[in-house]
C-alpha cells in the first residue's frame, strides 16, 4: 500500500514495490530525487514539465518542497543511482 506523506509532503507518495520505494509523486512513477537532478543539470520548471507530460506545476511545488525538508535523503538518492 502507498504511504501519502500527507501534511509533511503534499503530492508525494512512498509505495515499497514502485520506485523501489523512493518518494513519487503521486499519479506516477516519477522519483523526487529525479526531478531534482534534472533541475541542478540546469532545467527550468517549464522544461521539466514538457519533459514529463503527466506532470503539472503543482507537482513540482510539492517536488521542491519535499527537497527543502529531505535534502540530505535525496542527495543521497541523486549519488546512488549516479554511481550505478
């Protein structure tokens, strides 16, 4: 079952068989840590959003917002899968 992080991060959403179990936003399978990567590569919000279709600017805001409060746990992300 999906986990909503509800109130602590609106429109993320941890489920342990999707992403492998790496904050989504919600009605994808986009991981957070993902989003952020392509926005320190240089992308704005506007290019990210015609990158992922199923995005919408909301989503981004709740993306942002959850990188404010996890930036160590999405770093983290980021340099996993970069040394894979």
């Amino acid at each position: 079952m999906a986990q909503d992080l509800g109130d602590l991060a609106p429109g993320v959403e941890v489920h342990p068989l999707v992403c492998g179990g790496e904050p989504c936003i919600v009605r994808t399978r986009i991981p957070v840590w993902v989003l952020e990567q392509a926005r320190r590569q240089g992308l704005n919000d506007g290019e990210i959003l015609r990158c992922y279709p199923s995005l919408r600017a909301e989503d981004l805001v709740n993306a942002w917002a959850y990188v404010r409060r996890h930036r160590s746990e999405v770093e983290g992300q980021i340099n996993e899968n970069e040394a894979a």
